[in-house]
C-alpha cells in the first residue's frame, strides 16, 4: 500500500521577528555591508524577473532558478502578497506551480528535465507554503503531495547497492549522485515541516546514501568515496545536520574539511556559487568554530564579485548554464543565512 502524502493546509510556516540591531546565529552582527549587497541583490532579481513570473537561466526558463530566486527574497524576510516584492513572489509561485506535470514533476518543457529542477523547485513550494493565500495554498498543497510522491518513486527505483537510497538526474535512472541527492532529501524535509507524511524509510535510506559518500580523512564524494570537494562536503554536511545526524563524525570531518579549503574565488574553481551556498548553510548548522572561520572568507569572496548593478556575474566552467539570477540567488543565500527567515534552515 502507498504511503499516504497529505498536506494539511492548516500548517503555517510563522517568520521570526528579528530586532532592528539584527543578529545570527553566534549573536554575530549582519553588517551593512551585506545588508546592503542582499538588498540590491534582490532589487536586481525582481527587475529581471519575466512576465510569466519565472527566472531564467542561460538557456531559459528554469524551475531551478524560480525556485531558488523565490528563497531568495523569502530568505531576507519578504512574503507573498506583501511589501515591494509580493506580487514578484505570488507571480513567481505561479510559475512553477504551472511548470508541474500531470506526472508531479515539475520541469520546464523546453529545457532538459531533470531531478536538480525538481527538487529545488519543491523545496521552494515548501518554503513559501504556509505564507501563501487560501487559494495559493490550496494549488501548492496539491503541487507538494506530486512532488514528493516523484521524489520518493525515483528512490525506490531497483538501484545496484552502490547507488541505493539515492538520485540523480531523471526519476527512472538507476544511478545516484550526492548532489542530486542532497536536493531531493532537503524536499522532503521542507514537505515534512508543511505536514506532509512523508516516509520515514526514505529518509533513513537517503542519509544512507551520503555516508557511503563520506571520504576517509575527511569530505564527501560524487559517486564514489575519493577526490572530495567543498561543494560536495558542505552539501553532505548540510544534510547530515538537517535531517537528524548533528554533529556525527562524517559531519564534523566535513566541517573540518571545510576550514582547511575556504570558498575564495582564487581557491574554489568551478562551482563557487553552489560551495558557498552550501558552505554557508553547513557552518551555520555546524555553529561554533565551523561557523567563525568558514563564513568570514565566503562573505568576502561574494562582496568582492557583486556588480554594481546588484548582480553577481553569471559563473564560468560547469556552472555557466545557470546565468546571472542563478549566481545572484545563490549569493543572496549564502549571504542571508544569519536571518535564519527560511523555515528549513531553521537550527
């Protein structure tokens, strides 16, 4: 029998009032500085968001980067329906909401479809969930209950034991990856803070997979169990530190990992947005020295390659496809981690 996935519309997801003298998570001050980047950051997204309310990549349409362009302006306290930027926020829930299939995936039609796409774009959905109108929240509840039933169909695909537990790019492949996985384990956990009964199995099998993915001496791999990076450590850490592993010996290893490879442009390479999103997520889960010698050096790094129209520019190498709002949403994430607004970053 199919596990039931109700989401109870009666769920909210309340904002923390934060005090003028704004504070993170070790009582540190959010500088100007990085108000001020968030902010024009934001001013940014909403001038180049489309007319179907949607944000593009460099090759389109992207649920991906809705997705992640929505966080965005929820991370620094702005709601749907409300303030400067609720109707970019409604528009932007009504994008994706019509990118969903009639199967539950949701994807752009023009673009390859991908389970990137649909994880990030159904931790969004849960995000901004419970701020939503009735009827808003009404089309997401529905949205929510296909999304995870896709996620947790892709797992339980017949997989070698290697790739067990996990995903990777489309919901019938055979294989996993970390970072794929990372995505589809932090949906779960946002559709489970919405109400959604979401399997407990699913979870256990998913943390599963990305400890087999933990290098010894430190750092989490791709597929295998060699040649860690720090977007795959913090991505691992992340979800160890989310879904109920805190402070487990793969995860203070990856913390570690972490400190000793800093998210700098002159250190990183390919994937700086993506490390320092994940990076800044991990040290604030992490707290204590993860905290205090990780974030400094990311801030800084980000601040320096903001434009002055707000942007930040869109990444080079392996990362060039997502654009200009990819890296912008990115940035704005990692840089808003303090506000803690996000309900699944939330200690």
């Amino acid at each position: 029998m199919k596990q039931r996935l109700a989401i109870f519309a009666s769920i909210t997801l309340a904002l923390v009032a934060v005090p003028a003298a704004v504070r993170g998570a070790t009582d540190e001050p959010i500088t100007p500085a990085v108000q001020s980047a968030i902010d024009r950051g934001l001013e940014r997204l909403a001038a180049t968001q489309g007319s179907t309310g949607a944000w593009q990549s460099a090759n389109g349409v992207s649920p991906a980067i809705t997705g992640l362009a929505i966080m965005s302006f929820l991370a620094r306290g702005h709601v749907p329906g409300q303030g400067p930027y609720g109707d970019h926020l409604n528009r932007g829930v009504d994008a994706l909401l019509g990118m969903q299939q009639e199967s539950g995936l949701i994807a752009s039609p023009r673009q390859i479809q991908t389970m990137y796409d649909h994880g990030i774009a159904s931790i969004a959905l849960c995000e901004v969930y419970g701020m939503l109108d009735d009827a808003r929240q009404k089309r997401a509840h529905e949205a929510i209950a296909k999304a995870v039933r896709v996620i947790i169909d892709a797992q339980r695909v017949r997989k070698e034991p290697r790739h067990q537990g996990g995903w990777r790019y489309t919901p019938t492949t055979t294989e996993s990856d970390l970072s794929v996985t990372g995505w589809q384990l932090m949906a779960l956990r946002g559709a489970a803070n919405c109400g959604a009964a979401v399997p407990r199995q699913a979870i256990t099998d998913g943390m599963s997979y990305i400890k087999r993915r933990s290098v010894p001496g430190g750092g989490f791999s791709y597929v295998g169990n060699t040649n860690p990076n720090v977007a795959r450590t913090a991505t691992g850490v992340l979800c160890l530190e989310l879904l109920g592993e805190h402070h487990s010996k793969e995860s203070l290893e990856g913390g570690d990992f972490l400190m000793r490879n800093p998210v700098t442009d002159d250190r990183f390479g390919e994937f700086f947005y993506y490390g320092a999103y994940y990076a800044a997520q991990a040290a604030n889960q992490l707290g204590g020295k993860y905290y205090d010698q990780i974030l400094p050096p990311l801030r800084d790094a980000l601040l320096q390659r903001q434009r002055s129209n707000g942007a930040w520019p869109a990444p080079g190498g392996l990362e060039q496809s997502g654009g200009e709002a990819y890296a912008t949403s990115m940035a704005i994430l990692a840089l808003a981690v303090q506000y803690r607004y996000l309900p699944i970053y939330q200690r």
